[in-house]
C-alpha cells in the first residue's frame, strides 16, 4: 500500500495517552499493527533515500559546506531514521 505516494496516512485515532509515551513506543491507539508496519517500512525506503542522495550530493563539497550538511540535514535525518526503526519494529513485535 503506497500511502506516501497517494497521501494517505494509517487509520489511527490519537488519544491524550500517546503524546506521554516515549518515542518509538507504539500508540495505544486503534491502528492495525500490519498496516503501521508497511506505512513505517515505505517511510524507511524514503527516508533512507534522501539520506543516501544528500551523502552523494556533499562528496564534492568544501569542507565546510560538508560539515554544515551534515550537522543541519544528515544528522537529524540519521537520529528520524532510528527512530522511525524503533517504530517499525515495536508495531513489528505486535503483529
């Protein structure tokens, strides 16, 4: 199920509960485990992506603006990656 591509997102309804939850802990919510699964797993695929084409993009870059990238978008991008990773596998252990 593509949901990025088509702009859906899982069917989950929040509660006040989820936001007092700590990252990476699945919501208490009523999301299906499988469809959170390929939602997080699609996610990965592009996230994963854009940092694999911002780490080609810096290779002929000044030091500087290398060290910039990779303070300002591929280190945040790395820490989203790891979390959206521990996400996916806390809805993988409920499947």
């Amino acid at each position: 199920m593509l949901y990025l591509v088509e702009g859906r997102v899982p069917n989950f309804e929040p509660s006040a509960a989820n936001f007092t939850r700590e990252l990476g802990e699945p919501p208490t919510g009523t999301a299906d485990p499988g469809e959170m699964v390929a939602f997080y797993a699609e996610l990965l695929e592009v996230e994963r992506a854009v940092l694999a084409r911002m780490e080609e993009l810096v290779v002929n870059a000044s030091p500087e603006l290398r060290d910039m990238v990779r303070k300002t978008n591929i280190e945040p991008l790395q820490d989203l990656i790891a979390e959206f990773e521990a996400r996916l596998r806390r809805w993988e252990e409920q499947l």
